[in-house]
C-alpha cells in the first residue's frame, strides 16, 4: 500500500530493517500449535516480504548485528529480482540508524523503518532520529510485555540491572512515574517508601505511545496490535510517521487501517 501511493510521486524511497534476521522466521518461535495446522516449519521474514513488495522499494538498507545472518541473507536474495536495490550492513541497528538519518538527504526521499528487537535493544536516542528526518515512517515491534513488565517484580522493585534497560528504551521519559505508585507504610521504625506495580504490557505500550507522540511531527497510530504468543503480550506492534502533510497522514491512517484489519488475533502475527 505504501509503495502503491509513493510510486504515483517524485520521492525516492528506502525499505530500513533494522534487525533483519537471516529472512526466514522458525515457526516453533511464533506458535507451537501452527506446526500441527501446517506443514511449513519456516515461514518468510521481514525481509524476504520487502522485497517481494510490488512496486518494489528503490532502495534496501538490512541491518543485523550478526554476520552468519546477514550472509545468509545475502545468499538468499542475490538472485532475486531487486538484489541490486538492497545492501546488507553488519553492525547495531542503533549506531546505524542514526548514522543513516543523519546522512541522508530527506526532502527528496520517504522511507519506512521496521525495528524487530528481540527485546529491549532500541535506544530512545534511534526514535529521535528517526522522527527527526521527518520522512520516515516507523513500525516498531515493542516488547512492553517482555522487556518491560516482566522486568519489573509484582512488590515494584527494578532489578538494578533492569532499570538501564527501560531509560534505555523510554529517554528522558519518566517511565518510573508511570509505572510505580508510591506507597509508604509506617511501622514501628517510622515510615518507609515503597512501590507499588501499576504497570501492565498495555500501560507499558500505551506510555510508549505517548513518547512518540512526543517526537513524530505526523502522528502515531492510536491503536497497539497485541503480537506474541504468552498469555500477555510480548509485543505490541506500534507505528508512526514523522511526516506532517495532510498526504502522509492520510495515508498513514489507510495503513493502520490495513494493519489491524490484517491481524491474526489468533496467532498474534500479522498475516
Ligand atoms: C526478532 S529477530 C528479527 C527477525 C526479522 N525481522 C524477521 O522477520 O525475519 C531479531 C534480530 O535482531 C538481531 N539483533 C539483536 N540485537 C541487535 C542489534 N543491536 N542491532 C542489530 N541487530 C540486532 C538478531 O541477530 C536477530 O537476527
């Protein structure tokens, strides 16, 4: 749909997988039951699906930190009608990300991000960047139920080694206020502060939500698509669109339609 409405304009346009996998996603790690329903045990990733998209994409950029997945990313799709559109980058999606919206030329360019963590591996500092092109357009799995509320224990406490990991991923974003409640208790040594969980996987993404309303000048999907298969969700897929035309936020909110339209509640994955 996206490459459908930019192909009637003069913008060039760029397809950025940020954790591009090796471009086949095992079955067994989206849902166990799927194996009995079909015969597959691999279905496409990310990447295979972006280049498969029609009209395709002017540009390819996939990122992953590991090198045997990149090179078989590589050995995948180097034969494949657009191979010489994409190129295949070994590093932090981070580091790159930012490096490639600060170099960019953006007036004459649109593009969309899709970051797929495993967990909480995207900086806060890669959603300004990417917000800040004000030409891309963001779809990010985040892992509220999986690397926020898990991370947090049921009587409010952080493990010390969790806490960086959420100012990681929120910023500045003061999501200890959202998530704590402040209680204090007096006994008979005086009054002692503690905290109280308030946060759920939805609350997580929803907090989330808001930061990226913070910074993307088009806007963000109201709605969070529930994906993973705990009984909480893992993930929720989030999107936003750093352009302000009334264009792009149109054809924003035909995509959000799009997506939710095409979940599989069920599985929890997008089909
Ligand atoms: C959930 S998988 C991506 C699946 C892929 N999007 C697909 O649909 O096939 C996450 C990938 O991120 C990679 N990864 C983990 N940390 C990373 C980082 N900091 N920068 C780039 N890639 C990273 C892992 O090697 C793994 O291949």
């Amino acid at each position: 749909m996206y490459q459908r409405a930019l192909s009637n304009t003069a913008f060039r346009t760029l397809y950025i997988d940020g954790f591009a996998g090796t471009g086949e996603v095992p079955l067994a790690e989206i849902k166990d039951d799927l194996l009995d329903e079909e015969v597959r045990t691999v279905i496409a990733g990310s990447a295979d699906r972006a280049l498969k998209v029609d009209p395709p994409f002017g540009r390819y950029i996939f990122i992953d930190k590991r090198k045997d997945c990149i090179e078989a990313l590589k050995a995948k799709f180097d034969d494949s009608q657009n191979a010489e559109r994409a190129a295949y980058v070994v590093g932090d999606a981070n580091e790159q990300i930012q490096g490639i919206c600060r170099a960019e030329q953006w007036r004459s360019q649109r593009g969309v991000v899709l970051l797929d963590p495993f967990g909480s591996q995207v900086h806060w500092e890669t959603i300004e960047a990417i917000a800040a092109t004000e030409a891309l357009d963001l779809w990010y799995l985040f892992p509220a139920g999986l690397s926020v509320f898990r991370q947090i224990s049921s009587d409010g406490k952080v493990d010390p080694t969790h806490a960086p990991s959420l100012t990681r991923m929120y910023g500045p974003n003061k999501w200890q206020s959202a998530f704590l409640k402040p209680s204090t208790q007096g006994d008979l040594f005086g009054d002692t502060v503690s905290h109280e969980k308030v946060v759920t996987p939805e609350s997580a993404a929803q907090f989330m939500i808001e930061c990226l309303r913070s910074v993307f000048k088009g806007g963000v999907m109201d709605e969070m698509i529930p994906l993973g298969k705990h009984a909480y969700p893992s993930y929720y897929l989030l999107f936003a669109w750093g352009n302000a035309s009334p264009k792009a936020t149109a054809l924003a909110n035909r995509l959000s339609k799009a997506a939710l339209k095409a979940t599989d509640r069920k599985y929890g994955r997008i089909v």
